[in-house]
C-alpha cells in the first residue's frame, strides 16, 4: 500500500508538473506572436483590445506595410501583479528583416523601451511613436508581470524564428483574406490598383478643407457625419451613418472641391465621375454602371464616391405606366443607397446638383441621400477667406486695397472660382504690365526678373473687371 500510494504521488505530481508546463504563460504568448509576424502582420499587446484598435487605426499610416492578419494578445488581471491592466498597449510589425515597435496607448501612455540601462532621453515614447528593435530589448510598460517562477517577467523581444502555428492557437487571430471570396476581392482591389484601367481612384494629397473658404459650416458637418466616423470607427459602431450626401447650390462654388478634400481629411479613396458617364443606350447599361459603381465604393473602402449633376440622372419620377426611359436608373439608385446603408462599410456616396429641385424625393428621403447641405454663394466674409487661400502665395503689393478688391466681387456676385480666377488673371496682367512676357519670349528672362514679379492694384481690378463682363 505504501509503495502504490508513493507511486501515485509520483504520478500526480509528475502529471501536475506537465499540466503546468504546457500551460503557456503571457511571456511565452509573446514570443508566440512574435514568431507569427511577417512582412504583413501586425501584434498587437494589450488589455484593452477595443481601445488598441481605435488606436492603432488612428496611427494607421505610421505603418508603411500592408497589414492582412493581426494578432491580438489580450493582457488580464490575473497576467499582472500590481495592476488590472498595461498602462501603455503597443503593437509590433515587421518591415523586411526589422522589428518595430509602435506605442497605441492612449494620449499620455508612455512606453519605455530599453536595452540595458534605461536612458530616459532615449527609451520612453508617446503614442504613435515608432522605434526599432533590438535582440534583448525590454519592452516595459509600468507593470509586473506574474511569472509562475515567481520572478518578474517582462516583454522581452529576442529574434524569432517564423513559426505561426502556436499563435494561432494561444492568441486572437483577426485576418482580411479568411475565405476565398476574400482573397479573391482583396486581389480584386489591389490588382486593380497596379492597372491603369481603373480611372479616377487617387488617394493624391491635392486639397484639404484649409483650401476651402467660405464653407466652414459645411465642412464641420462633414467632419461630424463623415471624417470622425471614418477614421473612429469604433465611436459610431453602433448608430446608422448616413451614407448618402448631396450638396446643392449654384454652380462654381466648391462642391466637387468638396469632395475631394473630404476625401483627403479621411484618408479614403477618392472616385469620381459625373451622372452623364453613368447613361448608355443598351438596356440595362446603365443600371449596370450604376452597380459597378457601388461596388468599387465598397471594394475600395474608405471611400470617397463623387457622382457630379445628380439630376441628370435622378430626375423625379411621375407615377405614370408610361415610365421614362431614366426611372430605371432612379429605381436602381434606391435599391443601391438602401443596399449600401445596410453593410457597415465605410463608403460614402456624396453626391452634386445645381437643381436640387429635380432629384425624386425618395432619394433625398432618411437612409437614402439624407443628409443634405447647401453650398451657397459666397458671402463678404467668404470671398475674404477665399482669396486670402489662393493668394497667399501670390508677390501682392502691400498698398493694394484688399477690402475695396474684395467688395468689388462680392458686389458683382463672385463665386469661389471666379475668385481664384480673379487672383490668377491678375498675375498674368502683372506679367504684360512689366514686360515679362516679352521678355519671355525672346528668351531673356532671368530668375531677377521672377524675383521683381509683383501684382498691383490695377492689375486686380483688371482681373475682377474682366470676370465680372463675363458673368453678365
């Protein structure tokens, strides 16, 4: 009996033992997640994951690789000694043969991350700071780490060896290409954008809302319905987003300027194309372009989709059985906008008309293109701004009388084109006016001349004259 009972203490302690050793602990996760990286993963280290990601998105274009698949290791209580969570979360990737570690804490979460003897001047970092990894660098973030030997751990980073499978199995694992109809639309969108088949997608940097004046009441909606729910998504996970815009006014005044400066603010993708392009005389074409169209809004989210005179081809329907050859393309349009407000996708559709007056009323309708915002003639104030933008880098005398210059538009009834029309005309007067053309040329023209360059009085007045005969 003594030699069974020693015999199944052996057992049970050895079984223990072996339970307890295969049980991973949050260091060993780490280097589970660190050995799944490649040049499109990302780990991210938290106790928060839901305020990591709004994080990591808002620090999204400090990470200069394409992210498919993330890793989330998820830090508890009972990981920590002193705390119940990390007082600072980061997140690793893997650029070519480097590591990198980006700080995703909140506003005033300092990371330190050292190799040896902490140096404050070098190892601390604020969110959305990135540095580079060294073999045995210590990742601190203000706790205690239990360590079942009873010492402190810490998140040590060493050189790993790729080798995915463990954590997948220990940590959570979110990817974009999953199934094979997501890879096949991820290979869609990415294909897409290395062929110079598909028009009028740019992410270019050309305008932001500071290039706007005049607006400044539109341009806060649009921040307030589109921006901050863009790039915060977590914030507005919940509510029902407008996803149809249109803006009506006059023409000239900054709609399509709009638009791609909405795009710009938020990142997204930027596609445009007017009403008319979207008309064809097959049956059937041109709801089919409608179509497409909503889709590439979806594949290519974030994204801007700018749909130029809305009317042309959204005009009221009138109810009759004799139904107009374009109701087929307003019909498509509402089952397309309730369609896109069903899926939570980022893709917005903003859309111009210089007659709101025409569009059917079940597109102007909740749900639909909701959301509407005039885009009015400038008023005083807003040539003010308008003309303080597009002559800001303009050689303008310092005795021209601006406020006379800008009463003279606003009397003749300027729009924002006509403005920067107006500062533009004036630099080409200054040029006759002080010969450069001539000079030009003859090919004398010399950089002293460009630096002599300078706009008057007369040549402004000249410039509004000019617009103002036209505009009559």
């Amino acid at each position: 009996m003594r030699v069974a009972a020693i015999n199944r203490s052996i057992y049970n302690r050895t079984a223990f033992q072996g339970l307890f050793q295969n049980t991973p602990n949050i260091s060993d996760k780490f280097r589970f997640g660190l050995e799944a990286l490649d040049n499109n993963s990302i780990l991210t280290v938290t106790s928060n994951a839901e305020s990591s990601d709004m994080m990591l998105e808002l620090y999204s274009d400090k990470i200069d690789i394409p992210i498919l698949k993330k890793y989330t290791l998820k830090v508890t209580p009972s990981d920590l000694k002193d705390q119940n969570e990390l007082k600072a979360n980061f997140a690793i990737f893997k650029k070519n043969d480097g590591y990198y570690v980006l700080n995703i804490g909140n506003t005033f979460d300092l990371l330190i991350v050292r190799n040896g003897e902490f140096n404050p001047q070098k190892d601390m970092f604020k969110p959305g700071e990135i540095t580079k990894l060294k073999d045995g660098c210590i990742i601190e973030t203000g706790e205690s780490i239990y360590s079942y030997k009873g010492e402190k751990d810490k998140f040590i980073f060493k050189n790993p060896c790729y080798n995915p499978e463990r954590a997948e199995k220990y940590l959570e694992v979110k990817s974009s290409v999953e199934t094979p109809t997501q890879i096949h639309d991820f290979n869609k969108r990415t294909i897409a954008a290395m062929t110079e088949s598909r028009p009028k997608i740019t992410t270019k940097q050309e305008f932001r809302f500071s290039d706007i004046g005049g607006l400044d009441d539109v341009i806060e909606k649009l921040k307030q319905y589109v921006v901050r729910p863009i790039n915060y998504p977590q914030v507005y996970s919940n509510i029902r987003l407008n996803k149809g815009i249109l803006l009506y006014g006059p023409p000239r005044c900054g709609k399509t300027l709009l638009g791609k400066a909405l795009a710009n603010e938020c990142n997204a993708k930027y596609i445009e194309c007017n009403a008319n392009e979207l008309k064809t005389g097959e049956v059937g074409g041109s709801e089919t372009r409608i179509r497409k169209l909503f889709k590439q809004a979806i594949a290519n989210a974030p994204s801007i989709t700018f749909i130029d005179e809305l009317d042309s081809i959204a005009k009221k329907r009138d109810g009759s059985s004799n139904a107009r050859f374009d109701d087929a393309m307003v019909n498509q349009l509402l089952g397309c906008m309730s369609d896109l407000e069903k899926i939570r996708v980022p893709a917005f559709i903003v859309a111009a008309t210089n007659m709101k007056s025409l569009i059917d009323k079940a597109l102007l309708a909740t749900g639909r293109f909701g959301l509407h915002l005039e885009i009015p003639m400038p008023n005083f104030e807003g040539i003010k701004q308008i003309f303080k933008i597009h002559s800001k880098n303009q050689p303008i005398e310092e005795s021209v009388p601006i406020p006379e210059i800008i009463k003279k538009m606003f009397d003749n009834k300027f729009s924002g084109s006509d403005v920067a029309e107006a500062v533009t005309d004036s630099y080409f007067n200054a040029l006759e006016r002080m010969g450069m053309n001539k000079k030009m040329d003859a090919k004398t023209f010399c950089y002293n001349d460009l630096k002599e360059i300078i706009i008057n009085k007369d040549d402004l007045l000249k410039a509004v004259e000019r617009i103002a005969k036209q505009k009559i």
